[in-house]
C-alpha cells in the first residue's frame, strides 16, 4: 500500500495579513510552516493563540492547524526545517512614491550562503526587484539561493476564501527546482497556474491593482457627472456592468478606494514608469480623482449645513472596507482631519477599528454604537459600509440626531428606508430618483486586493 508523498514544509517571514492567511493556507492544505516575525510581542500572541488581526476565518484555520504552524522571532528554525522562504514583509511607500524595499534586503542579510533555500517573494514590489535582488545575491556571495516571484492577491476581509480558492497563481521562475516546488504547493487549489518570467510576474500584480483603481476612479467621476445631469450612477453601473467586455465589479461609485494595497501600488507603478522615464498621465488622474472624492463629501455637508464650525458629524465606519480592521489609507482619516479643520466636531463608531483608529486620529468622540454616535448629530455619514450600519433603523437614528443629513458615502443604503424616517439623504452620484432604492448586487464592489 502507497502512501502520498509528504507536502514540502515552508517558512513565512512576515506575520501581517498576507503572512498569516498563507501560513494558515499551507498548513491547511498539509505543509508543516514555520512563520516568522521579528515583533516578539507579536509572536508571543500568536502562540497563546490569538490573532493580532481582524480576518474572518483566520482565527478558526490558525486553530485547525495550530501543530503545524510554528511561530518564532529567529530565522534559525525556519532555515533548518524548509526549503521554501516565503517573503511577507511591508514595503511601504517612502515620501518619494517609491517602495520601501528596506525589509526585504534585511531578510536578504540574515539569510546565509546556501544552494538549498530559495526566496518566494509574496510582498508587493516594483518590476525589477527580482533581478536586482538576485546581483544582490551574487554580491553577497549567495549565489546558490534561488529565487520566485509570486506575488499574492488576497483581499482584506475574504483573504482566507481568496487563498483557498485563487483564480489565478503566477509563478515568476528561472531554472531551478524552486519554481517547480511552488507550482506544486498550489496545485491543489486547482486554480490556473501562469508560469512566467520574473519581471512579467511582478508588473501583473501592480498591473492588476491600477486597473481596478484605474475602475474605481472611472466611476467616481460618471457619479459626478450625474449629480450634474439628474442622472443616477446606480443604474449607470448597473447598464455598464452587464457588458462582459466591462463587468459589474469595482462599479460602485463612492468616497474613493484605499486599504494597504491600491494607494501603494497605484503610487508605485507611476513611480516606476517616472524612474523609467515614462509619465503615467492616467495613474496621475486616477490618484487625484480619489483624493478629491474624499473631500467631495465635506463639499456634500457644507451644501446642507451651511458653514461646519460647532456642527457635530457621526462617522459611521473607519476601517476602509467591511470586515477588516485596517486603517491604512482609510477614507475616514481624510474625513476626520477636514472636519475637524472647519471646526465641525466628530463623533465616531466601527465594530473592529477603534483600536487602530485611536493610534491615528484625534480629535474624535468614539462612541461604542452607531446610534450612540449619530446622538445630537447633525449628520451622518457612512464611511464604512458594514453590515450591522445596512440593517440600522433609521427611525431610532433619526430620534437621536439634532439634524436630519444622512450622506451615504458608499451608496449602500436604501434612500426610500432613509427618506420614510424623516431624514435627508445624499449619495454619490445619485440626484435622479432610481427605481429601486437598493443597490444591484452585481454592482457592489467585491473588494480589493491586498
């Protein structure tokens, strides 16, 4: 009787969201996986089984697979155990618009001369990272080490979902056994696989997460041209997205995108084409299209207010989508330095947030409800579309408020439900009257990746 052969163990460096979601995924699927952070603090919780971070899922497959995953602050027993280094370290963007590459040359250098590990970068990094870390290499005289790129596409609050069930994995591979290793680790997810050059694989990712911004921008601005011609973005989108050629997603118009991937691979490959000589008009649009979406809001509040000094604004939502707690980029910290600047005073409430937003922001009464924080207000503002602000009964909403401005900064809500509890609603892009109050399905956004 034959017994299957046994899943290639693998080492994570790096214990944020796309580290941890794929140390679980692997174990999942039957790899032994040794993760590894050099946040002490933060490994010491992840031994004591708690998860630093809000991912649906992750805590319930960080359990099922708690003696398969081995958490440590040294690269010692990573080395040791696994072949395979999958890289997960932040490459922030510097003032500059470039990224910051610095923890990923720090995992370079504390990795010895060896013919038998290799690097398989998962973090973000711009189209010729590959190649330059590979001289590094030479330089340092690891010549041996081989090196993949395969860059991730999990969206924050489905990464779990995504990294079970991809729809695509690319493999950025030379010669060598190392890239062949991880087509095999992802075979069993079934997904296509596309086994490319290094340089292609890197340029899909930044590719990929312009295009969908490059959507997300296109639409934020039909929403303004309807709020000049009557007509309502809703069933703009919702015409648009039955062409395949276009499709539903990244159609729902709003107060722009953000998260820890879109602003920063946007950024990078407008960079990178400026580095190389090239001027990236569109990138450069779709960025400033974002940024004065946010504050198109503030303008919506100044129109129904008047002036903003002494008005008090409920922020309902911080965290820039559903279902995450991650601040970074988020629409709210434009929203509550604007407000706070013209004097207004803000009140604020999110399910998971608070603890990072509190880190970020001042100025902000944090309220421990959504009708806690609409108290005494004299508007509302969805921020964060999650589903405990879609069920709220405006009615009791409406009993709490001093004013009666509901802007709907994600066009989530239902404007007729809005209207019945007495209240004036806004969204974006919505001045014609739409048949149905409520969003297409196919038109809301899924999520971004990242």
């Amino acid at each position: 009787m034959s017994t299957a052969p046994a899943r290639e163990p693998i080492a994570v460096i790096g214990a944020g969201y796309v580290g941890l979601v794929s140390a679980a995924g692997f174990a999942e699927l039957g790899s032994e996986v040794w993760c590894v952070d050099i946040d002490a603090a933060k490994i010491e919780r992840l031994r004591a089984g708690e998860v630093p971070i809000h991912e649906p899922g992750l805590g319930e497959l960080l359990a099922r697979s708690a003696g398969a995953v081995h958490f440590s602050s040294e690269l010692d027993g990573a080395l040791a155990h696994a072949r395979l280094l999958f890289v997960a370290v932040g490459t922030p963007s510097t003032y500059s618009g470039d990224a910051d590459l610095s923890a990923v040359h720090a995992v370079v250098e504390a990795i010895p001369p060896s013919e038998e590990h290799a690097l398989v970068m998962k973090s973000t990094v711009p189209c010729g990272t590959g190649a330059s870390l590979q001289r590094s290499f030479r330089e340092q005289g690891k010549e041996g080490l081989g090196y993949v790129s395969c860059p991730e596409f999990l969206r924050e609050g489905s990464a779990v979902h995504d990294f079970m069930h991809p729809d695509r994995v690319i493999v950025g591979l030379e010669d060598g056994w190392a890239g062949e290793a991880v087509v095999e680790l992802y075979a069993p997810l079934g997904a296509p696989i596309v086994r490319t050059d290094i340089a292609s694989a890197e340029m899909v990712k930044l590719a990929s997460n312009a295009f969908l911004a490059t959507k997300i921008s296109f639409i934020n601005e039909i929403a303004n041209v309807c709020e000049q011609t009557g007509a309502d973005v809703i069933e703009v989108a919702r015409g648009m997205g039955l062409d395949p050629r276009i499709g539903p997603l990244f159609l729902q118009a709003g107060i722009g995108y953000g998260g820890s991937c879109f602003p920063k691979d946007v950024d990078a490959l407008k960079q990178l084409a400026g580095n190389s000589g090239y001027h990236f008009q569109l990138l450069t649009a779709v960025i400033e299209v974002n940024e004065l979406q946010k504050r198109r809001v503030i303008a919506k509040l100044h129109k129904h207010l008047g002036g903003l000094a002494g008005q008090r604004v409920a922020l309902l939502g911080l965290a820039f989508k559903p279902d995450t707690d991650d601040m970074r980029e988020a629409s709210s910290l434009v929203l509550a330095a604007r407000l706070n600047a013209d004097g207004a005073r803000v009140s604020a409430y999110d399910p998971v947030a608070e603890e990072q937003a509190r880190a970020l922001v001042s100025g902000i009464d944090f309220a421990g409800s959504a009708l806690e924080a609409a108290r005494g207000a004299d508007a509302v503002v969805l921020v964060t579309e999650w589903p405990e602000f879609l069920a709220l009964d405006w009615a009791q909403v409406a009993e709490r408020m001093r004013g009666d401005l509901v802007i709907d900064g994600r066009n989530a809500l239902d404007p007729e439900v809005v209207r019945a509890a007495g209240l004036t609603y806004e969204g974006v892009g919505r001045a014609g009257e739409a048949r149905s109050g409520q969003p297409s399905p196919g038109s809301r956004v899924i999520g971004g990746t990242g």
